[in-house]
C-alpha cells in the first residue's frame, strides 16, 4: 500500500471532521482515500489507512467504508475497511482488506501477543501431568503425544521443544484478516482474527487465535466468554459459551451456555448446555444436554446421554482420576461411571457404575446397572442398528471443508483395533468358561459382573464378526487379483504381505487415527533422537501413517487369517477360497440378520404406545405410520434389506468366479 503522509490542508479538513491525531506526521493515507469517510476519529501512534472508496455490507445492508466514531492506535488498515462506532479503542492490529468492524467495545492487542498460542492445559487428568500445549496448527494426534505419552519423558519434552519452536518462528503481532466482520461485540483483547471469519455479539474474548479460511468461516455468536483459546476454521461457537483454555478444532459445533475449562475438543465435535473440564474430546465427540458433566478422560466418536457424570475423585487425594471410553462408546440418560475407569470401544454404559471397570479387551459391550450391581453382556452391540448407524453417519458428517484437515480419521468400525480386540476378548471370554464352575451363576470380569452362561455367547458373536472381517478382506482382494489376471498362481501371489511389520496384530488408537503400535513406536524414536527436526516433520510422519493404513491393515489380515484358518492367503487353493468365501456369507448373513431384527423391533408393537392418543386401534395405527412409517418404507430398513440382497449377490458371484477359474 502506498501511503502518503498528509499535507496541511488534509489535515485542516479531517479536523473539521472531528479528527484529531497526537502525532498527524505519523498517520499516512492511501492515494485512493475520501477525506470525508474519516469522521471523529482519534489517532495516536503510527496508523497507515487503506483506500477506503466502495461500500461493505454488514448486516445485511451496505454502508461507506471509512472510519468513523472511532480511537486508532497503531494499527494498518487495508483498502475497502469499515470501522464504525468502538466504543474504546483500536490498538496495534493489522486490519486486512475488506474488513467491517462495527458497534463494538474494543480491539487491543500487546505487543507480539502470543493469541492463545503456547498456552498449556492439563487435560485428561485435573489433577495435571498431562500438560498439552495448544498451538494453530494441533492435531488430535500431536495432541495425543503430548498428553499419553508420559510413559517416554524424553519424547515428550523434546516434543513440546518443537512446538515452541514453531511458535517463535511464526510469532507476529494481532492481525484481523481480509473479509472479516466484527459486529456488535464486547472486549476483544489480543485475539488474532482469521479471513472470512464472523463475529457477532461475543461478550468478551482475551488472548485467543480464531482461524479462518474463505472454503469454512468461522463463527463467534451472541454471548460467548473466551479466554486462552484456539478456535479452528469452520468452528460455531454460539449463544453464550464459556470457554477457558479450550482448543476448539475444525468445524466444531458449541453453544447454549455450554462450559468448558482445560479441555480439547477435535473435529466435528459438537457440545451444548453441559459441562467439561479436562476433557480430551477426540473427533466426535458429541454432548446435547443439561446436566452432563464430561471430566477427566479420553473421548472420541462418543456420544454422550443426558445427565452423563464421570467421578474423579475419591476425597482422597484430590481429583488424581482419569477414564478412558474408547472410540465410538455411548452412555444413556444419567449414566455415571467412577473413575479410573477404561471402557471398551463401541460400548453402551447405561445405569450407575461405582466399580472402576476395565475392558479393553471386551468391545461392543452392553455395560448395565441391575439390582445395584454393574453387569455386561459382551458383543451385544455387534448386532445393534445404532452401530451400522453410526459407522455410515460419521464420515458422512464430515463437515470440514478447509483446504488442510488436521485431524487424520479412520472412520472403520471394524478394524485391526477392534477385531484384535474382539480376538483378545474371545480367548478370555472362552478360557473363563472353562474354568468357571457350572453352578457359579456369574463371574467378575474388569469390575462387571458376567452371566456365566453368556460367556460362551459372547465368545460366539466376537467369532461372528472376526469371520466376516477376516474372510470378506481376503474375498474382496481375491476377486481384485482375478479381476486383473486370471492366472490362480498369479492371483494369490498378490495376496501376499511384504511382511514389513514385526508385531501386525499390535495397534492404537492415536485419538482417530489408527495405526500399528511400532509405528507410533518408530516416530518416537524419531523425536527423541532429533531425526525429527520440527513439528512439520512430525506432521508428515503421521500423514505417512494415515496413507499407510490400508497397506497396514492388509498385513494384519494376513497374520490373522494364519492364525485362525492356519493358511497364508497368498497359499490358497482353489477349496480354501470357496471356504473364505462361504465362511464370509455365513458370518455376514447370521450379523446381518440380527441387525435386520433389531431394525425392525423398532416398529413393534411397544413402539406404538404414544400415538394416536384416546384412538381406536386403527388410528393409532394411521397416526404411527404418518409420523414413523413401517419397516417396509423406512430408509434405514430397506437399506438392510437391499444390503441382505446384495450380500446373497456378492457370494454367488465370488463362488462363480472361483469355480469358473478351477475348470479353466
């Protein structure tokens, strides 16, 4: 911008305009400017005014760019900026181009301000040790590292050397960015505003970043209190949220006087009218009602029931505990769960829990309070329609729509996570039958309580799901092989794993990215050897780990498939391919089918009870189909019932294909 500085004349005319400045040496204009689109203004410091020809629209309506009814400190504004009626002051910002800041208290800015950068939150554990520092561009996954891994210190500290290294390499003053609207709004202290992003009404924001982008504005309403904060691109933050050193990642979702203090919350989380404090909630994590508390723990793809309470306590030692609910877990209304506690992925916790419960190893659990007593049935949730639900909805509600999507998500629902853990779950499960007496009503399992005679049951549905993982992953890659050479040798040598990992069937969840545990395990050594030289470099090795994850998961299956059918996929024949293939149909069809049942019950005849208040049975019946429909016309039914179809369709054409090649 070619500013000029102004001559007597100009200044004579901005006077008259009600101007002043402490210093009219130090304000310069651009060329381009209206003389007469600067009214009551104060200036002091050096301030360096864009062309302000044109109009910008704030509202819903247009008005004159320019400044009017308002105190500059320092600050540079681009062309095309309106600045109307601050209450207090603008100090030391970098104004973009086409800015509109309007009827709003104050924007001030220290020097170099850190803007919620470098700022540390004890998540996880209220208690502290688990210090995560924030920074623009967090990760759920270098997050994680910062948080879980203090089992290896020196990975840890030289971790959070690479972090603040990166922060003081990129340190710059306060900056509002092109195409941002600041309307209507409170205190804003040291907060750097992203391009396009929407702030309307906010109370009071101090010592924050807001990032921005054109592709996902992101929005601030009415209300909001934020302090030591990150708020990625995409976010809402809305209707009087509480927020006190709080990273908000890419297209979150927060508002009705939701709180939070010392908490994560990643992408696509959504969290409204309850609480969190040292929370770690990892993608999709999600919270909608009064009275929830989320406290202490790990989270991610969880949706929590109204009135959810962790304890971390014991009056003890203070607030030391902390809880893990693996992925994809769900409490019911009123659930509460002592902590320590670690919950097995995709569970259901209903009732009230004062044992601390352990089990990792028992997936797809339905954990129950009866009579007082915590209890589980194991792999009940395997058949469950909520969780065929939730696998299709997540990548669907991917709402990020930045150009970098920090957050490295492996939505699969079965996995080598889950299915080792179901394979882990099943061999306990079995040995604890063998051992247990025949008139032992029950056994103790991870502070839950067992029916003896689900034992067997459990084990039955984890090798239900195992068989249709193991055997539909070989099926599918046959039928690709083939597809390209009908040659068997040839074929089934492409089946083959390149055998790179040492231990296949050990893996983690790094908060939604799912990865062998050596490799999480190598770029540890990676850091604390300083083979990784910034925090750049860290984020390109976990992308390596992401875009690996298929080539990974292909290894574990070939491990596994040894394992349970004693062959190598690469070595089948003919007779062992039709077994995998029917193997898969078997398993695929007896799941499919109890999750087709579950479906359905939701039409049964309990869940006619509430309409057609004071009818006959009839209009009842009208009244049900108007609002709910019937199995035959529901989407998500027939979508399983269309599944079952092509499911029969899949398994006869793998049987044709492999018969066809054994005549050839």
């Amino acid at each position: 911008m070619d500013s000029l500085h102004l001559d007597q004349s100009q200044i004579t005319v901005l006077e008259q305009q009600g101007c002043s400045a402490s210093d009219w040496q130090t304000v310069t204009l651009s060329p381009q400017c209206i003389l007469s689109r600067i009214r009551n203004a104060a200036f002091s410091g050096t301030v360096e005014i864009g062309d302000n020809t044109g109009v910008i629209r704030v509202d819903g309506m247009e008005f004159d760019c320019g400044i009017y009814h308002a105190a500059i400190t320092d600050c540079t504004i681009g062309d095309h900026v309106r600045i109307a009626n601050v209450g207090s002051v603008v100090a030391r910002y970098v104004v973009g181009d086409n800015v509109a800041i309007e009827n709003t208290a104050a924007l001030i800015a220290d020097i170099d301000p850190a803007c919620g950068n470098g700022v540390e939150l004890d998540v996880v554990n209220e208690a502290g040790g688990r210090g995560t520092v924030i920074f623009n561009e967090l990760s759920a996954h270098t997050a994680y590292m910062q948080a879980l891994m203090r089992h290896n210190p020196e990975c840890t500290r030289r971790l959070s050397s690479l972090i603040l290294a990166a922060l003081r390499a990129t340190a710059r003053g306060a900056r509002i960015g092109s195409h941002a609207r600041i309307v209507h709004c409170g205190v804003i202290r040291n907060v750097d505003v992203g391009p396009y992003a929407f702030l309307h009404g906010t109370q009071y924001l101090e010592n924050g970043s807001i990032l921005s982008c054109a592709e996902h504005p992101t929005e601030i309403g009415e209300g909001v209190q934020a302090r030591s904060f990150i708020i990625a691109e995409g976010a809402k933050i809305e209707s009087g949220a509480i927020l006190d050193k709080v990273y908000c990642g890419q297209a979150v979702k927060m508002g009705k006087q939701f709180s939070a203090e010392n908490s994560l919350f990643f992408a696509n989380c959504e969290a409204y009218h309850g609480e969190a404090v040292s929370l770690f909630a990892g993608p999709y994590t999600v919270t909608h009602h009064k009275s929830t508390l989320l406290i202490a723990g790990l989270f991610s793809f969880f949706n929590a029931g109204s009135g959810s309470n962790q304890s971390n306590h014991m009056y003890k030692l203070g607030p030391v505990h902390q809880g893990v609910f693996e992925r994809g877990c769900k409490t019911g209304s009123f659930s509460y769960v002592l902590l320590e506690s670690r919950i097995g992925a995709f569970s259901v916790v209903i009732g009230k829990h004062y044992s601390n419960i352990n089990t990792p190893n028992l997936p797809f659990s339905y954990i129950h309070e009866d009579e007082g007593a915590s209890k589980l049935i194991p792999g009940m949730t395997l058949f469950s329609v909520g969780t065929v639900r939730d696998g299709e909805k997540w990548p669907k509600r991917d709402n990020r729509k930045a150009p970098v999507k920090r957050d490295l998500l492996c939505f699969d629902v079965f996995s080598p996570y889950t299915v080792e853990k179901m394979r882990r779950g099943r061999d306990e499960l079995l040995a604890l039958a063998e051992s247990t007496p025949k008139e032992k009503p029950f056994v103790t399992y991870g502070g839950l309580q067992i029916n003896r005679l689900l034992l067997r049951k459990g084990a039955k549905y984890y090798s239900m799901a195992i068989a249709r993982y193991l055997n539909e992953k070989v099926s599918e890659r046959l039928m690709n092989a083939l597809a390209h050479s009908s040659d068997w040798a040839v074929a089934t040598a492409s089946l083959s794993s390149d055998g790179l990992l040492q231990h296949p069937d050990e893996w983690t969840d790094l908060c939604g990215l799912l990865t062998p545990r050596e490799r999480l395990a190598a770029l540890e050594a990676m850091i604390t050897s300083n083979a990784c030289e910034s925090i750049d470099d860290v984020n390109r090795e976990l992308g390596a780990m992401y875009d690996a994850y298929r080539a990974d998961e292909w290894r574990y299956v070939c491990d596994v498939f040894r394992k349970e059918y004693g062959i190598e996929p690469a070595a089948l024949t003919h007779e062992k391919a039709l077994a995998a293939v029917e193997e898969w149909k078997r398993s695929a069809s007896s799941l499919h089918a109890m999750i087709l049942e579950d479906a359905k019950r939701e039409f049964a005849a309990f869940a006619k009870i509430g309409y057609g208040i004071d009818r006959n049975e009839e209009e009842r019946e009208r009244d049900f189909l108007s609002v709910r429909g019937s199995s035959e016309t529901n989407s998500v039914v027939q979508k399983l019932v269309n599944e079952e179809k092509e499911l029969e369709q899949r398994y006869q054409q793998y049987s044709s294909i492999i018969l066809t090649n054994r005549k050839e």
